[in-house]
C-alpha cells in the first residue's frame, strides 16, 4: 500500500503541513489480517486535502476554488461536526459525545468503513504537547461517544475523519474544545532524530521540503535490535499524523512499505516552510504506541506541490487510545 503525503498551499503566509512527533501510549487488542486500504479521502494524504483556513464556519474553499488541508473547518460538503459539550474539565474523565450532521441538519447514521473503522477521532492541544487516537462508538441515533482525560487545560481541537455511506470521498472535519484548569503554556516540544517510547527506539531519516517530495523513514528497535516482526494495525503497519504547528491543519498518511519493519517509509511533500509534529502509530507484541517528532522545513521559499498518486499499502495503527 503506497500513499504520497501531500498539501495543496492556501492562504498566503500559512505553512502547509507535515510534521510527526513526540508520542506516548498504549493500546491493545487483536487486528484483523492486512487488507488494502481505501483511497480517495482528503483528510488522509490521496491529493485531495480539504478544509477552510481560520475558523469554523461553512465551506466557502469550493466557491473560491480551493482545496486546503483537512480539520480547518467545522463544516464541508453539507457536513458539519456537532460537538455536544465543549467544555470540560482537564484531568477529569470525560465522555466526548458528538454528531456528524448532514444537509437537513438531522444526524449521519450510516458510514463506509476506512481502515477497519466508522470513524476515527483525534484529539491534540493546540500547543502539540499530546495526541490521542480514538475509536468512538456510534449509537442508533447517530451519536458517536468516546471516554477519554484531556491532561492538562487548554485549547484542544477535535478531527473526525469519516467516510459517509455513499459517498466515494471522506472528509476530516475540526472542532474546538476547551478544557478548564490552570493553563501552562508550553512551547512546541524539541525532539532529535531519535525517540523512546516503552524501550522501543525510533529512529527518523529524511526531512521536508517545500514543494518537493522526498522519503521520510521512520526504523523501530527494541534493546538495539531491529524490529522485524511488527503487526498491522488497521490495515498497515504503520499510520502517520501529521499537524502543523500554529492553525494544526490535519493529514493521516499510510506508509509506502508492506514490510513488517524495522522501517515503515512515507512519501512527504510540504509546500512550504513551517514547524510540525508527526505522531507515527506502530503495533508491536500487541499493543498500540505512538513516537512523536518535531521537525521543521528549511527556511526557502515554498513553492506549490505538484500533486502525485501512490497505491496504498496492503496493512494499515498518544496519550494515545483505542
């Protein structure tokens, strides 16, 4: 399964993104054997990136001709994401409870499932310090919840990235969500080439480069040996979220390769300069763990990316929980 990451430039002076970072958590559960994954979804990287820059209202991008990463908006395509309480309470447990409502206002019941889900949902602040992927369940009246702690107060956004039943393309829609306490703001974590999670070692080669696509490779080891023996998670060995630093536009990658390890590669293209974080998902001996990165472009001018089409592999996985 092969997948080209890839952001079309919007509105000038804003970086489009890919960035992967620091990660931490576990997950555990049985997956399915590999089966190619689906393409054609905007909030993942297939070249059709979707959303409105700045703030969460109706999609204006098609009336002005532009496709702009996903989880800018709150509304596209007749959809809208409908967050039942924005406001929580930092470190306390919370029930995220949410609708996705369609064109007549009345909630979306029927999906088309992407990587062995309905839906999928990720939760980070807006300073990038945490990430969480989760797996909400859907109830008869279209309700999705999700238990889920929010660490530390401040201002997180919600992505829910979806397919509808019908539809031949899926969408990443964003919302704001607030977390009450006492703020300690933070600035975007610094990370090496080399992170730790659990005793794994990940190690990142390659960068981003405005307007050029390149590799970008991510190797897992374990007690200074490679990892050989890595297990699909959602259909891949690896998944790759990327959110870039300062408005957190949304893109969910899969890798070029369909070996179990120890590298999973990615092909990137930013079209311009700025700062990111990417949260990588690996699947090891059972359990879910995330690796994180920051990295940032060089500071050349960006110029628009040309767009390109890749197969996606044929497997698909902060705090992070499922």
């Amino acid at each position: 399964m092969n997948t080209a990451l890839r952001i079309t430039a919007f509105t000038a002076g804003l970086a489009a993104a890919f960035g992967l970072a620091l990660g931490v958590g576990n997950a555990t559960g049985g997956d399915p054997a590999p089966r190619p994954a689906t393409t054609g979804h905007p909030g993942h990287d297939t070249g059709k990136p979707a959303g409105q820059a700045g703030h969460d209202g109706p999609d204006s991008s098609a009336a002005a001709g532009e496709h702009l990463p996903g989880g800018l908006q709150v509304s596209e395509r007749g959809y809208t994401l409908s967050v039942e309480n924005p406001f929580v309470t930092a470190g306390s447990p919370t029930d995220l409870r949410f609708r996705v409502l369609g064109r007549d206002g009345t909630p979306v019941t029927a999906y088309r499932q992407q990587h062995d889900k309905d839906l999928h949902l990720i939760v980070a602040p807006r300073d990038l310090s945490t990430f969480q992927h989760l797996h909400p369940t859907l109830a008869a009246d279209g309700t999705w919840s999700a238990p889920t702690a929010l660490p530390a107060a401040g201002e997180y956004r919600v992505f829910a990235d979806f397919t509808p039943a019908g539809a031949t393309e899926g969408l990443t829609l964003g919302a704001d969500l607030h977390a009450a306490g006492e703020l300690r703001p933070a600035p975007l974590p610094e990370t090496g080439r080399s992170v730790t999670v659990d005793g794994y070692t990940v190690t990142l080669a390659g960068d981003l480069t405005p307007g050029r696509s390149g590799p970008l490779t991510l190797s897992v080891s374990k007690d200074g040996k490679p990892v050989t023996d890595l297990q699909p998670y959602l259909g891949a060995y690896g998944h790759l979220v990327a959110l870039r630093a300062g408005d957190l536009a949304y893109l969910h990658v899969h890798p070029d390769t369909t070996t179990p390890g120890p590298e999973i590669g990615f092909t990137t293209t930013a079209p311009s300069t700025g700062s990111y974080r990417l949260f990588l998902d690996f699947k090891h001996q059972d359990t879910v763990r995330t690796a994180a990165f920051t990295l940032t472009t060089p500071t050349t001018p960006a110029t628009p990316a040309t767009p390109a089409t890749h197969a996606q592999p044929t497997e698909e996985p902060p705090t992070h929980q499922h």
